[in-house]
C-alpha cells in the first residue's frame, strides 16, 4: 500500500511539475498572439457570445483555405474566452491543463506498453520539463491539441491489438473516438491510419487474438462519427467548387522520392535535436548519448511488438511526407513520446544491469532539465515560439504598443496603419483593439488600409480613408514578407502621412511603433 501510495505521489509530483513549468513560461502575458491566434478568437467567441455554431475549423496552412482542420479546437476554446472575456490568457490555461494530462498519458504507456511505471515515471518527466514540450502546450493553435489526443490514441491502439489482454468492444470505440479526437485537432493526424494498418498486420498474424468483424466496425464507426463535421465540411466544399487538387497546389511541396527520403531523414535528426539540444550545444554529441541508450534499449529490453508499435508511432509523419513533404514544426506534435519512452527504458535497464549507472541516469535527467529550463528562458527572452511561424513579440508587448497609442493619443481619437502577416490582413490588432483597447479605455481607433470586409474580423474596428491627425503605424516582426511588399507599404505610408510633420519611433522588443502628428 505504502507502494502505491508512493507511486501516486511521484506521479503528482511529476504532473505538478510539468503544470508549474508550463504556467510560468506563459506568466506576464508571454503568450504568442498573431494572425491565426486572433482569427481562432474571433470566430470561437462568436459560438456563445452570438449563437453563431460552427462546423468549420481552422484552414490547413499551405491549402489556399481549400481544406480545414475539425472544429472541435473552436468548440473547446470559446468556453474559455466567454469566462474570460476575450483574454487569450485563460486559453493558454486550458490548454496547459490538456497539456499536462498528456504527461499523465505518457506515464501510462509506460506502465502499459513497456510494463514498468518507472518507465512511464522518467518519460513523463522527461515530458514535463522539456521545453519543446512546454511550448507545444502553450502555442494557441489547433495543432496543440495533437499532444494529447495522438499518445491517447495510440494508448488505445496498444490495448487493441498488442496488450495482452482480450481487448472489450468498448477498446474499439474508445480507439475511433481518440483518433477522431486527434483529425479533428489537425487533419495531418489522419496518417495514424498507417500506424492502425501496422497494428492490424501484426495482430492478424497473432494466433492469440480474434479481430472480428464488429469490433473494427466499432472503431471505423465511432471514428466517422467523431469527424462528421469534418466530412460535411469538405462535401460542401466540393460542391462549390472549392475542394480541389488545383487548389491544394500540392506541387509547391512535390519533391522525388530519392530526395523526400533525405529530407525526411535531415528533419528527424532536427527534430532530436530540438528535443534535446534545444540550445544547440553539442547537439551531435547529446543525440549520439540518447540513440545510443535507445539502441541499447531495443537490442535488451524491448520486444517485437513494443518494437512495432514504438517506430510505427515515431514514423507516422512519414505517410503525408512521401506524399506531400512539408517540414512546419508541428507536423510531429505528440510524436516525441514514443522516444521519451524508449530513451526512460533504455535508461532503466541499464540501471538494472549496471548498478553504478544509476548516478550517470540521474545526472542526464538533471542535465536535461537544467538544459530545457535555460532554453525555456532564453526563448522567454527572446519571445521565440518554437511552433509559431511568424517570430516577434509576445502579447505583453503588444499590449504595451497598444497603451502607447492611447497615451501618445491623449487618450483621444487616433488611427493606425498595420504591416502585418499575411500582408494587409489586419485580424490581429483589430482583435486586440477591441479585447483590450476598449475594456481599458472604452474606445477604438479607426484603422486606414485596405478594405477588411472579406476577412475574419472586419466588423471589429472603424474604417477611415484618411488618417486621424495623430495617426500610428504598426510594424509586426519577421513578416515573412518580400522586401518589396515591406517597401510598398512604407512608399503608401509616406504617401498617406505626407501632412504629418512629427513622427516618432518606439520599439516594443522586436515590435515597431511609427508615430506620426499634424502640425498644430
């Protein structure tokens, strides 16, 4: 009893850990708020602030808004900016608190999978205080949701065809479901139908399980049901016209498959390092240590089904890869745990066998958790989001430009020109504006630019032809925009300010603030 009693504590110690990680790497609004963030915002409140339902999620980058994500990250966030009254804050909450029932998945397929909960106990740690880890559950976007939806389906995908126990009908459901769970976070998870085939090869080959027909009706019903939305969505769309392989312009991403294969190869050895040289100090040599202990893992302690179903895990991306290479960093959100895993049980079997390892294991765990912990802060620093596209400031420092213009305004009427990614899209500030700018000052500026009627949030903010006589120009970080468009929007700048004698630079970390007055 005493046992267990421990156990569980060292389990919460971990899980409490992992959350207290997690909540101070988002404190002071260090939270990344840009395009995507500001859109998912505005359409999710619209569920119950104006019984607006949805059955569309996010589009899918790099589809030209032809295909979209499931809306179930609309439907779980809009809870949160309801009680929150539009404060992107307690979204990241939530999604910590998801985040760190992850860690709570990954201390289960340890137990289940490689049966040993000191397994489940070191993965789990090594979870909790990696920074990549931290930052997968405080990015707020769709993807995140990946984190803990993949491990859960894959807990299932164990129990269905590797456990050891004749797995019940309802294992079935609960695998259909958890996938679905993981499409409708991102549709890059539907290659996890790679993994679930694996699954079915080897347990047909196994004399020890019966799959009848029922139970994989069960799985392919309840996954259909869970992606309905999903299904209904891209039907509407194909009747429209819009749903097309012209429109995916996958050959943007196209590459042979000598040369796919070399890409795929370079992006996992990234990712490791990411993982676990995320300062990239003596990455080569800390890759080469933890390949090293998982080899050793593999050759001592792991069996084929453990084997099978870990790389089948681990290699998942490699179906949409082969077919449509694209290398964003959240394509392989949840597909670290597999390695924290294997790496845990390559460490505790040596552990077992050589008696005086157990001071090297505990020094490498320290080691990494040292070296994340730096890297969390450094990143913090920097305001760098590992799964963010766009890098640049973080919300506090948005919301002290925003403060500067009502003061610089003396808090009367103003207006604002925004270069922004995508270009002349102005969601984000119209959305941050309206959240912060009127609660606070309980007032918005007028925005001059292009018309916003065909974009998310166009009905936020007051639009002017014409500058206000204090008027402001919003310059976001790393637009990833061409030099020429950046050049066009400062040669229309100029133009547009041409009777404003005064400006002023102010810069908000790697955020600019053009500030521009009439003559008196």
């Amino acid at each position: 009893m005493k046992k267990i009693q421990k156990g569980h504590l060292l389990l919460l110690t971990v899980l409490g850990l992992g959350l207290l990680m997690r909540i101070l790497a988002i404190s002071h609004n260090h939270i990344f708020f840009y395009f995507d963030q500001a859109r998912d915002a505005t359409v999710s409140r619209q569920i119950l602030e104006q019984k607006d339902l949805k059955i569309m999620g996010p589009s899918v980058s790099g589809t030209q808004d032809s295909v979209y994500h499931g809306v179930l990250y609309y439907y779980l966030i809009a809870p949160a900016y309801y009680l929150g009254q539009g404060n992107p804050y307690y979204v990241a909450l939530l999604l910590i608190i998801l985040g760190t029932l992850s860690i709570g998945v990954t201390y289960q397929l340890g137990k289940e999978v490689f049966h040993s909960k000191a397994t489940g106990l070191m993965a789990a740690f090594i979870q909790a205080v990696s920074v990549i880890g931290i930052h997968q559950s405080t990015w707020l976007s769709n993807p995140s949701l990946s984190g803990l939806f993949v491990p859960l389906t894959y807990y299932f995908i164990w129990l269905a065809f590797f456990g050891d126990k004749k797995p019940l009908a309802k294992t079935y459901v609960f695998l259909g479901l958890a996938w679905a769970l993981s499409v409708q976070s991102a549709l890059q998870n539907i290659t996890i139908a790679g993994s679930i085939i694996i699954a079915l090869i080897y347990a047909f080959k196994q004399n020890k399980r019966k799959l009848s027909g029922k139970k994989l009706f069960l799985t392919l019903f309840s996954f259909l049901l869970g992606i309905s939305t999903m299904i209904l969505t891209e039907v509407l769309m194909f009747k429209r016209g819009i749903l097309s392989f012209d429109s995916l312009r996958l050959t943007d991403h196209s590459v042979n498959l000598t040369s796919a294969l070399l890409k795929i190869i370079a992006r996992y050895y990234l990712l490791l390092t990411n993982i676990f040289s995320p300062l990239n100090q003596l990455s080569w040599l800390i890759v080469a240590i933890v390949l090293g202990v998982i080899l050793f893992a593999l050759i001592n302690s792991v069996n084929k089904k453990q084997l099978i179903w870990s790389f089948s895990y681990f290699l998942a991306p490699i179906w949409l890869l082969l077919w449509h290479y694209r290398d964003p960093n959240h394509t392989f959100i949840g597909i670290d745990i597999p390695i924290f895993l294997l790496l845990a049980h390559g460490l505790i079997s040596l552990t077992h066998k050589h008696r005086f390892n157990l001071a090297v294991t505990i020094l490498l765990l320290t080691l990494f958790a040292f070296n994340n912990i730096r890297a969390m802060s450094t990143w913090r620093n920097q305001e760098f989001q590992y799964f963010g596209i766009q890098k640049g400031a973080f919300l506090v420092n948005q919301l002290k430009l925003i403060d500067t213009t009502y003061e610089l305004s003396g808090k009367g009427p103003f207006s604002f020109s925004s270069l922004t990614s995508p270009y002349l899209i102005n969601t984000t500030w119209n959305y941050l504006y309206k959240w912060y700018g009127q609660q606070k000052y309980g007032y918005t500026p007028y925005f001059v630019g292009v018309d916003q009627d065909n974009f998310v949030g166009h009905d936020i903010l007051p639009q002017k032809p014409t500058p206000e006589k204090r008027h402001f120009a919003i310059i976001e970080p790393d637009t990833t925009l061409s030099q020429e468009i950046q050049n066009n929007f400062f040669q229309e700048l100029e133009e547009l300010t041409r009777s404003q004698a005064v400006m002023t630079n102010y810069e908000f970390g790697t955020l600019s603030l053009k500030s521009f007055a009439q003559d008196q």
